[in-house]
C-alpha cells in the first residue's frame, strides 16, 4: 500500500503540464535529476501486488484486470491525474472493449470488429506503457538529434507542409507481439512483469491506413542525411513509464537500414482519415510496418540518431524471444533474441472456442491471417481434425493482398463428425514460411508471439445424419433447447421396446 503520510510533501514536485499545451508529458530523459528523485521517492514502498491472473482463471470482469500497483506509482510522485485523465480518454474514445488493463490501459478488439478489413478506430486495440497524454497539436514539436548533419525541430505544420516532404498513405496491421498471449499462459504461465503482460486473445491486433511522412523523407530534407555513425533511429514517447524502481519517457528504436530501406517507417498524424486518436498516439507516432507494434512509438516528440540500439528498458529488457529452456532463474537481456518482425501468425475468430455449431455438413469459420516484414499472406489452410487433413481458403475468400497488413479469410468446411472436434489454421506467406504446430513449439518466457497454429474446440451437431435430424426435431417439438450442452436431455432417446430389441439382436454378452 502506498504510504500516504509521505505524499503531499511531493505532490508539485514534477508538473502535469511541462510545457505549455503538453498536458500529462513530464520531461525525464533530458533531466537526471528528476529521475533521482522519483528513484528516491520509491525506494523501499511497498505496492499493492500485480494481480495473480496466470494460476487462476481470469475474472470475467470488465476492466478484467486493475492496475492499483501503477496507479500508486504516479500517485507517490504526485501524478495521479495521469491516470484520471487517461480514464477519461478512454470513456471517450474507446467505450466499446474488451478493457484488460484499466491501467495502463490495455484494450482488446472485440471478436465482431475483427472481421472488417479496416479496424475502426474506436475499436482497434491499444496497448500502452503509461498513461496518455493530451498536447495540443499547436503546441507540438518533434526534435530530431544525434547522428545527423543538423538538428532540428519540426512542427506538426512544418511535417505537413507537402512543398517540404511527401506523403504517403499506407495500409497497414499494427500487431502486439502479445497477440494470443493467452493461450501460452493457460499451458504454462510465464513472465508475471511489473506492467502486466497483458493475457491477449486474437484481438491485440488491427488494420488501418496511415498517413504521415516517411522518416527517411525528414531525415534526409530536414537534417540533411544522418551521419555514417548512425545505425538506429531511436524513437522517445511523451508518456511516463515506471520500471523496477526508476523512471522514464517510453522509448524504443528501429535499425537505420529498416527505416532507409522503406516508405513503410512513417511519423504518422492521420489514422483511417480521420486525426490521430489521442489514445493511438496523436498527434504524432511512428508507425513501422512490419514490425512489432512496440516499435510504432506513440506521442513520439524526439527521435535520435544512435550508434546502437535504445538502452531504454523497452528496447532493452523486454520483446525478448528466449528458448523454452530460459526462464526466470537464467534470463538475461542478452540471452533473447530482440523481437522486430513479426512472424506469420493466423487466428480463427468464427465459431467462438467451446461452442455448439448445428449445421449441414459444412460450417462456416472466419479469421484474419497476417505476416511481418513486408511478406503478405498466400495461403491460409483450415483443419477440422487437429492438424491432419488442411483445406485451402478459395482465393476469392481472403481480402486483397499488402506488403504491410493481413488479408481476413473466410471457408466452408465440408464436416462430417459430429461431436467434439478441434480446428486449427495456419497461414504460409510469401516465403514460404508456416505456422509452428503447437504451442508449446514456439512457448517462450515472455510469453511473447504467439505464432503457433490457432486451435478451437467445437462441438459439431450435423443434422445431414438423418438420426441427429430426428433428434433434433423431437426435441424441437417438445420445446426443449438444445443448449447448453452439457444440460442433460429431459425425456429418453430410446423407449423399452427399441432397447430390447435392440439387446437381443446384438447381445451384451457372448453366448458362449
Ligand atoms: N509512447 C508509447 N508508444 C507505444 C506504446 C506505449 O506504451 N507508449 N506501446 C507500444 C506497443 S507495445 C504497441 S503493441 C503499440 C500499440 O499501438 P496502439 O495502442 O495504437 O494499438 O504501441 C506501441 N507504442
Ligand atoms: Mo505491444
């Protein structure tokens, strides 16, 4: 618990507004100092503990999850209207959500938004470090440093003045490396991080055109290239993020060979045409395509030119791949692998896990299907049987194709069982690359990418079988549903005459 005797001392220490218009952006990087005091501040506080959601089943609650730990970190440093205020943000713009995380705030798509190939920006999904700052677009300034010939400062007004830099409007699916996290975590649960990792199903993911400018486009025209030291492009956000103790401004990079080899590295302002919600980053992030969507830095306001990577906990510590034999006993941050691309990945999103589907000998399954790294998707393979028999998806059954965004796809699959049966998909891309089998071929302890093939378990009621469509009809003329299936029928299927005719025709026992 936070002890609340030692708080009002601290409460003007860090301004809510740290430059005019900028509200909820406090300055850290550029000021030692403040970090020093906020490490001070926390020392030795005890915290309300994460919740434990991995050993137990999820609360069917909406927010699903509470932040108390996260809330009291900005209240010792006397920003708790960070948290108000983000909470207001997303009243207003995300209402609609499967809220996993009040704080920071997490927000999953529901099942139904996904089947647009363009995510509505009320309902695509956001993941966030800290809380969402509100600055005003006037007031906004990006500055550009380190390793390039001059560094400057750019207005929202000078990025969109189109007589200094093109353009670009790209399709494009920002994908948390999260992504089905959950189903990692229900069969063997993992890192339990201080800013909770998330327990993502399919919707930590969404599709929307961006319109900004290249960065490459600024760097070259604004700062007159960067320099041959310059090997990543560090990207810094205006939101808080606390981690073991200290404090920060969220930052992350991207290798320079990335951003100059691509239109696809955009500082965007504009989201499906509309402004750039608050909450996605307005009124200005980096959207890099391909990659995880950590690297698309929200609110961004800096951007340096470095010889290596971010040393911020972000780029760092975490979107690490370890192999499934490091865990909590013997990872260290240079024993993963720093997740950049995403890999092809696939989810079903129709039926839902666990239902009853009543069908003809075919049953209808919807999802979306998407690949990293500038491959696209070619081909997406349904199984009703495990993973042993694949049926294609018709190529007039999958939305067009991007370098930069996933296709949704739709099948008939031709069912003949009836009972409990497991679908799965995968996808193979451009290079010819597929989706690992399993979870636990790919299960690693961030619980990062889910990329294995997506499995659900239905319940297959085919009434082509003359016997299932007599059944079905004596229990619709006796008004009885057939749900929930594990209610069990109220009158007998079979009458006495018909079992014993039956046992005596095919006796229990052998006769001799
Ligand atoms: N400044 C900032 N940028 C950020 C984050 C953040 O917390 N702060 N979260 C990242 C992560 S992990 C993801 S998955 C994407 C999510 O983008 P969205 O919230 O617009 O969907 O934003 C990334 N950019
Ligand atoms: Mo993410």
């Amino acid at each position: 618990m936070v002890d609340t005797a030692n708080t009002p001392s601290t409460l003007q220490l860090f301004p809510y507004e740290d430059r005019p218009g900028w509200k909820g952006y406090v300055e850290w990087e550029a000021r030692p100092d403040r970090k020093e005091i906020v490490r001070e501040l926390l020392k030795g506080k005890e915290f309300t503990p994460d919740p434990e959601f991995q050993f137990v089943p999820l609360p069917t609650t909406n927010p699903v999850l509470i932040g108390d730990r996260w809330k009291e970190y900005h209240e010792v440093v006397g920003l708790r209207s960070i948290v108000d205020v983000s909470w207001e943000v997303v009243q207003k713009e995300k209402a609609d959500m499967i809220h996993l995380l009040d704080f920071p705030y997490n927000g999953e798509t529901k099942r139904e938004h996904l089947l647009e190939k363009l995510t509505d920006n009320k309902h695509h999904f956001v993941r966030n470090h800290g809380g969402v700052p509100d600055i005003d677009e006037d007031a906004f300034e990006l500055e550009i440093g380190g390793f390039v010939h001059r560094s400057v400062k750019l207005s929202l007004k000078d990025l969109k003045d189109e007589t200094k830099f093109p353009q670009s409007e790209v399709t494009v699916t920002i994908q948390c490396s999260g992504t089905r996290r959950i189903e990692q975590i229900q069969q063997y649960p993992g890192e339990g991080d201080d800013l909770i990792n998330a327990p993502w199903g399919e919707g930590a993911i969404g599709t929307a055109v961006y319109r900004g400018v290249p960065l490459k486009k600024v760097l070259k025209h604004a700062c007159g290239g960067v320099l041959p030291e310059c090997e990543h492009l560090e990207f810094i956000g205006a939101d808080t993020y606390f981690k073991k103790g200290e404090v920060y401004n969220y930052a992350v990079s991207a290798p320079w060979r990335k951003v100059r080899a691509s239109e696809e590295v955009l500082l965007a302002w504009e989201m499906n045409g509309e402004p750039l919600p608050k909450i996605h980053g307005g009124p200005l992030r980096v959207v890099v395509a391909g990659y995880i969507g950590a690297r698309s830095c929200k609110w961004v306001y800096k951007i340096n030119a470095l010889a290596e990577p971010s040393m911020g906990p972000v780029q760092q510590q975490e979107y690490l791949y370890y192999t499934s034999q490091i865990g909590k006993q013997n990872h260290k941050f240079s024993n993963g692998f720093s997740i950049q691309d995403m890999p092809v990945s696939s989810a079903i999103l129709y039926p839902l896990d666990k239902t009853v589907v009543i069908h003809d000998g075919v049953i209808n399954l919807r999802g979306w299907a998407y690949s990293g790294g500038g491959c696209w998707v070619e081909r997406v393979e349904v199984s009703p049987d495990g993973g042993h028999v694949w049926y294609a998806v018709q190529p007039d059954d999958l939305t067009e194709k991007h370098y930069y965004a996933w296709r949704l796809w739709k099948i008939e699959l031709p069912v003949d069982a009836e009972g409990w049966l497991e679908f799965c998909v995968r996808t193979w891309d451009s290079h010819c690359n597929t989706e690992p089998t399993f979870v636990r071929s790919a299960w690693n302890w961030d619980l990062h990418v889910t990329s294995s093939c997506h499995r659900i378990k239905v319940y297959s009621v085919n009434k082509s079988k003359p016997a299932t469509a007599q059944r079905l009809q004596a229990l619709e003329s006796r008004g009885i549903p057939f749900m929930p299936l594990t209610k069990p029928l109220e009158f007998p299927l079979e009458d006495t005459q018909d079992y014993l005719a039956s046992l005596r025709k095919y006796p229990r026992e052998p006769k001799n």
